[in-house]
C-alpha cells in the first residue's frame, strides 16, 4: 500500500508540475499568442432585439426568423 | 484582345491587374481577364469587384535584384537600395520599376527601430526558459515593413437557438435558449500578403484602426512595403467567418451572464451579413531576424502599439530541471495523501476521492501536452522559412 500510495503521489505531483511549468513557458516564450484578438469590436455589445430563456424543445424546429 | 470595357455612359474604362496595377486584357482560350505584366488570372467579377472600389492612380517602386544571392529587393520610389537586406552585399543593381496599387489608408510607424529591438531584448533576457547563449543574441537584420491589409465593414445578424446546461453533476438542467441580435463590424483587419502566414499576422492584431490616416508616399520612406497579393473578394469569406466568431463568442456570454449556463452551443442559426465597405491599408510592423544554433528566427513587433510577437526557442533542459524540482516538492505531501485515503475506512468514500484525483491526474498531463504544443507551434512559426523569407527578401 505504502508502494503504491508513492506511485500515485509521484504521477500527481509530476502530473502537476509538468502542467504548471509548460503553463509559465507559455506566458514566458509564446509571444504575443493571448492577446491576439480586435481591438475595433472587442468591446462591441449587440443590439439584442430578441430574447426568450428556456424555451420548449419543440420550438426549435420552427424556422428561427 | 482589347483590354477596354464600356461602362454605362459609353466611357472607357481600363481593367487593372489586382496584384500588380498593370492593363489587362481578356484570354478567350481560358475566359478569364489576363495580366499582360505579371501573368495573374482573374475572372471578369472578380476584376469588376477589384475596380469599383479602386482609386484610380499608383505608385511606383525600384525592384532591385542582388547579383550576389539572387534577392529581389522593393524599394518605394525616390529610394535606392545600396545592398541586399538579405545576404549583405553591396552587389544589388537596378531591375525595373513595378507599380504597385496606393493604398488608400495608413497607420504610420510610432515604433522606432531601437524601441522595437529594446523590447524584443526585454523579452528575452525576462524568460526563464530561453537557453542562456540567447540572452545576447546579435541581431543579423531588424526591417520596418507596411504589410497590406484589407478592413473590412460589415452589418452582421443572426437568430439562434441554444442549447446550454445550468449546474452540475445530479443537479444538472439542460435548457433553450432564443437570441436574436444584430451589430456593425468596423475595420475587420486581414493581411493581404500570401507569402505572410495569416496566423502570424493574426497575432499582431489589434491594430488600433481608428488611427488610419489617408495614404501619403512620403510614409514610406526609410521603410519597405508589399504589395498585396490576395484580392479582397478572396479573404470576404475569412472576414465573415472572423464576425460569425465574435458574434457567437458574444451572444454566449450573454446567455452565460442571463442565465448561469455553461457548455453553450447553437443547435440553429440563421445569420446574415452586409459588407458595407473594404478598404486597403497599409499597417507597420517591424521584422527582426537572429540566428540561434544556426537556425533562423524571425520576432516581429507591432509597428503601432509595440506588441511583440513570435516563439522563443526553448531549453528543454532548463524546463526538465524545473519540472522535476517542483515534482520532488510535491511528491511527499501528494503520496501522503494517497496513503492516508488508501487506508482510510470508508472505502465507498476514498474510492470517490482516489478516483477525482486520477482523472485530475489525467487532466493536468493533457493541458501540459497541449500547453508544449502551443509553445513548439508559436516557435515553429517563428522560424518558419516562409516568414524568414518575407522579411529577408526586403
């Protein structure tokens, strides 16, 4: 049991490592990736003109206009 | 062939060739307007398309070849190239004059070049995971270039129906979902360069557009520009698909926010779109090239906001080292935790948290997996032979 309990805390705690240091390679070496984006309508809401929560199944086979 | 159409007045108007401005003509053998120039083919629709919007005039630039390697060199008029960018050598002479369509926009540079190699440096000597024989690398060339851009306007709407899920495990609830919402895209930014890969011109985005300018040559000096070689009807699709993806990113936040769901997708959709306008911009980045264990590297930084973009090589040693300090750590308190629950009494309970801690176990390998491919990508487009060559050529 002790064996085993060493087994599964190294693959956790390698498992853990591995992830959290490629994680601070990312930010560190992948320049520029994140933030990619436009900056024109990042920020751009919709004009939402309808809006309807929880509908019944059965409505989506009618045509969505 | 004529390369002459009547217009609706009985005016002639002469056909220009997209890539390059030259006159075309129509080819019967392949019903397709021809470039006497640079032997491009365009179908009639297209070539109408690339005229409406067209300003009239161009500008002209020296293409200079390098008889040492073989380079060719743009360089805009009034302006002589004295050595090739690529290898060095003083050996460039004259070729031709090339015309090149005028943009009708520009963002000029507010980058200087020192500012551009400071912050390159910058990154590099704050990364912990570059090899050490980087940290003061010698720079082999830094090039401002204006890369050609289409900017796409466009009203965009779409109705949909959505499925989403609220809560989790037992107290999970499948519900639906109805939007509809409608929003103006302004200034959606393609590269029009076929030799620039769009997922690197993609990470210089955000351009700030509200800063374009109308288009004056004299912002071309002392920097190098391309001519665009994708016409806009090409990259509408790319641009439609760019609004469909923010759209929905948008629209799901909204549901998200109203409702608490989550795992949110459209089971119908019905979208519409209108390109209200496309303009052609010229937008400035500098191309920065080194060498590292003989490989070539190509960063480039955000001529306007100073964004720098590119993979740096990575040491894999220095990563193993790390990795393998931070797994010593956890060991002990991660295998004293296994231990505590294999001998633990409840086994219906341990079971349960055994098993969350494998599948997290699971987890965290995948992420770290797709986390190094994200990384050898980025550095692999950095060194790419194809962005290597769109900045030496100049």
């Amino acid at each position: 049991m002790f064996i085993v309990a060493i087994i599964l805390g190294f693959l956790l705690a390698l498992s853990i490592a591995m992830y959290w240091e490629t994680k601070e390679l990312i930010k560190s070496n992948d320049l520029g990736n994140s933030e990619a984006g436009y900056y024109d309508f990042a920020d751009r809401s919709l004009n939402i003109t309808a809006r309807r929560n929880h509908i019944n199944k059965s409505e989506i086979s009618c045509n969505v206009r | 062939m004529d390369n002459i159409k009547m217009n609706a007045a009985g005016a002639g108007v002469q056909m220009k060739c997209p890539a390059c401005g030259a006159a075309l003509y129509f080819d019967p053998l392949s019903g397709q307007m021809k470039c006497a120039y640079c032997g491009q083919d365009y179908s009639t629709s297209e070539v109408k398309a690339e005229n409406e919007f067209d300003v009239d005039d161009s500008i002209e630039c020296n293409v200079y070849i390098c008889r040492s390697c073989g380079a060719e060199l743009n360089v805009n008029d009034n302006e002589c190239s004295t050595f090739c960018a690529y290898c060095g050598q003083p050996t460039v002479v004259f070729d031709r004059v090339a015309r090149m369509k005028k943009p009708q926009f520009i963002i000029p540079f507010s980058i200087t070049k020192e500012q551009a190699v400071a912050r390159i440096r910058q990154n590099v000597s704050e990364s912990k995971y570059v090899p050490e024989s980087m940290k003061s690398f010698s720079i082999d060339k830094v090039v401002g270039i204006y890369i050609p851009y289409w900017l796409y306007d466009m009203e965009y709407s779409d109705a949909q129906f959505i499925e989403g899920t609220v809560g989790s495990g037992k107290h999970k609830t499948v519900y639906y979902y109805f939007r509809a919402a409608d929003t103006f895209f302004r200034n959606i930014t393609l590269d029009a360069s076929r030799q620039l890969n769009d997922e690197s011109s993609r990470r210089l985005e955000p351009y700030m557009t509200e800063q374009l300018i109308p288009f004056e040559t004299s912002y071309l000096s002392g920097f190098y520009s391309d001519r665009y070689d994708v016409s806009q009807g090409d990259l509408r699709r790319q641009a439609v698909e760019r609004a469909a993806e923010r759209f929905d990113d948008t629209l799901f936040k909204e549901v998200a926010a109203s409702d608490h769901a989550h795992s949110l997708h459209a089971l119908k959709k019905d979208p519409r779109y209108n390109v209200t306008d496309v303009k052609y911009a010229f937008l400035p980045a500098w191309f920065l090239t080194f060498r590292h264990e003989n490989k070539p590297y190509t960063m480039m930084v955000n001529g306007q906001t100073g964004k720098v973009v590119g993979g740096l090589p990575t040491d894999m040693n220095k990563l193993k080292v790390k990795i393998a300090i931070l797994t010593a750590i956890l060991t002990v308190p991660a295998s004293f935790l296994f231990y505590l629950l294999l001998d633990a009494d409840s086994s219906r309970g341990k079971t349960r948290i055994i098993g969350f801690l494998v599948m997290a176990m699971i987890a965290f390998f995948g992420k770290a997996i797709s986390n190094l491919k994200t990384v050898k990508k980025s550095e692999s487009l950095t060194s790419d032979y194809g962005i290597n060559n769109y900045s030496n050529q100049r």
